[in-house]
C-alpha cells in the first residue's frame, strides 16, 4: 500500500486552531483570530443575499463551467470569458496549474519563503524545487531568473508575498518577463491585490494581453470576505488556461460560492470600504510596532510581519492566553509574527495584549 514516491515524506496539512476550540481548551469567552488573513467585516449583504436565493436548488449540481460568474469576472476586469478559470479557492488554481503543467523531473522555481501550496502541489506532481531566498523580504527576480533552465517549467511570485506582506514593483516585473523564456509559465498569485495601495504595483491583468506565459491567480476569500464558500480563480491567455481548465474537476465550485462571488464582485463599495479600513488598521498597527520599536516589512496586504525580538512561539503562547491567535512557525523568521488587520477594536485588543507580551 505505498503511495506514489513524491507523496511519501510530506506533512498533513496543519492548520492553526478554530477559534472555538481555543475557547475550549483555555476557558476563554473571547478570543480575536488573527492567524488566516480572513476579512474581519464579513461579505457583502448581497452575496449573503445570492447565498440564499441558492438554498432551493442545494440539490441540483452547480454549473460546471460557471458560466454567471465568468460573465461577471470577465466583465469586471475586461477580458474575454475562455481566459478565465475557477477552482475550489485559488488553493485548487495552484492545484490544477501544477497538475496540468509538471511533469517528473520538471523544474519549478519559487521564493523562500513564501505561500507553500506553490512547493506543496509541485512536489506531488514530481517536479525537483527551486526555491530562492528572499531579498530583503521580497522576491528577488535576478536570483529566481539565473535559476532558469529548459527543464523550468512555472516560476511562482506571491505578490503581496505571503509571509512578508512585500511587492513586486510593475518596472521589475516587466522587466522579469522580458526576460523569461515563453516556455517558462509565471505564476502570479495576486490573493491580496485588492488590499494594495502603492502606485508601483503591477497592472498584471494588462500585462496578460502582452505575455502569453503569465497567469494571475486571484480569490474571493480575502478581500470579498467568503474564505468559507470557497472560490478563486485564474486568468491568462486562453491557450493556457485551456490546459488548466482539461484537469479541472466537473464540479469544482459550488451553488453557493459562484453565486455570491458574482454578486461580491457587483458591489464594489463594500469592497472599497473593507480596503479603506484595511488601510487604516494596516497604518494603525505600523505606528504602534513603530512606538515599540519593533521592525516590521513594509506590508502591502491585509496582514504585518513584525518582529518581536522573542521567540516567536513564546510570544504566540502569550497572545494565545489573553484570547489572540496569532500565526508563528515562520523559517527563516524565527522571531516574528504575522497578524491580520482585523476591525479596528481587533486591533487594539491585539496591540494592547502584545505590550503586556513584550
Ligand atoms: N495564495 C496566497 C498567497 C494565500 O495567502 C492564500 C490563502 N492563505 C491562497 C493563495 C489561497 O487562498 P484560497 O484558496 O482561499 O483562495
């Protein structure tokens, strides 16, 4: 009963404990979870809305190709609808490019560290890892491109990078993909893009028009706040994601998810209010690791890298005691801890607990 050979040393995935459970086990009535970069002011009332006008058909299979919320995708970011595809999260977009792309003994190229689905999914598929220091806590594209070789076949940018929170500037990456062969598929994973403020970020969605070889990786769950209904998406040239879209399962996303994706990506003030806010408790956090002398990545989605000067899992233990979850386990960040921006009260119980902490 030996499974196949790339799958045999890898960890089961881990996740960080529900809120309920810790209530649980440390006798706490509240506890702020700001471990999974989850939207702290939920989703729109019209995708709850959309959520329930599904509920009378629970028993007939969702459509498999999606067809509403690629008119609504499409529409919203002005490409045609065959350059669109969907999965269970962009968790399954990761899942399925690797699967559609690598093959044994391919090469694939990643920072380190970043968001691990990207090593996780290539390493079941049998590709040998490239993984590239970070730079300053951002990728460091000369590195990832001198790694290059007729046997690479995806190079992964996490872009805000996850756990650090920095980005890629549009100047460097054109200049990367001027330079990537066009066998090389780059994958740009934008699951915070709606967060960023900075006028440097890329236009990545433009830059697909130009490079055939890039796909960009987007989700509902953060910004759109239905992390739960589970729903993402990519978006590329049509010839790729037509290879994508062979390895997708029939019914991958669900009633519920395409259904309030649709009507979330309608209601752009809801969207524009979480940003603002994020924004806003973003800075909040910076001045106060600033006031505590604690250095921090410049962060660009809705989570901060901030180092405590301790060792991480102490400080996460400490937290985790006044009812705040926070996440730890970094490997090259042994001392720091990355946080959501959650509500404004959220955030100042969180700085509050983090001073007795400290
Ligand atoms: N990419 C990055 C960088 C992420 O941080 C996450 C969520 N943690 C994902 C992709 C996957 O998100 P989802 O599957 O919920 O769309």
């Amino acid at each position: 009963m030996k499974p196949k050979q790339s799958i045999i040393h890898l960890p089961v995935y881990q996740p960080g404990k529900p809120v309920e459970e810790v209530k649980r086990e440390l006798g706490l009535k509240d506890v702020i979870k700001l471990a999974s970069n989850e939207n702290p002011f939920g989703c729109s009332e019209q995708a709850k809305v959309a959520i329930q006008n599904e509920i009378a058909s629970s028993s007939i299979y969702p459509d498999s190709f999606s067809a509403a919320l690629t008119s609504a995708v499409a529409g919203h970011l002005g490409v045609e609808r065959n350059q669109l595809i969907f999965g269970a999260g962009s968790d399954e977009v990761i899942l399925m490019l690797a699967r559609a792309y690598i093959s044994p003994g391919d090469e694939t190229i990643m920072a380190d560290e970043t968001f691990p689905q990207y090593k996780h999914n290539s390493e079941i598929e049998g590709a040998v890892i490239i993984e590239v220091p970070l730079k300053d806590g951002t990728h460091d594209l000369d590195a990832m491109l001198a790694k290059v070789t007729e046997r690479t076949k995806i190079i992964w940018i996490c872009n805000p990078n996850n756990p650090t929170g920095t980005i890629v500037r549009q100047d460097e990456l054109i200049a990367f993909l001027r330079k990537v062969p066009s066998s090389v598929i780059v994958a740009l994973d934008e699951a915070y893009y709606e967060f960023v403020t900075d006028a440097a970020y890329p236009d990545s969605v433009a830059l697909i028009q130009q490079f055939n070889n890039v796909i960009v990786l987007r989700t509902f769950s953060k910004i759109y706040g239905l992390a739960a209904l589970r729903v993402g998406y990519g978006v590329g040239h049509a010839d790729l994601i037509h290879y994508v879209n062979q390895v997708r399962e029939p019914f991958n996303t669900t009633r519920f998810g395409q259904a309030a994706a649709a009507a979330a990506i309608g209601d752009q003030i809801f969207m524009q209010s979480c940003k603002d806010r994020n924004s806003e408790g973003r800075s909040y956090l910076c001045e106060a690791f600033d006031r505590l002398s604690l250095p921090y990545f410049e962060p660009h989605g809705n989570f901060v890298l901030v180092d405590t000067g301790l060792p991480s899992k102490q400080v996460f233990d400490a937290l985790l005691r006044k009812g705040i979850i926070a996440r730890a386990r970094w490997t090259y960040y042994p001392t720091h801890l990355r946080i959501t921006v959650g509500s404004m009260e959220q955030n100042e119980k969180f700085i509050q607990a983090l001073e007795e902490v400290l």
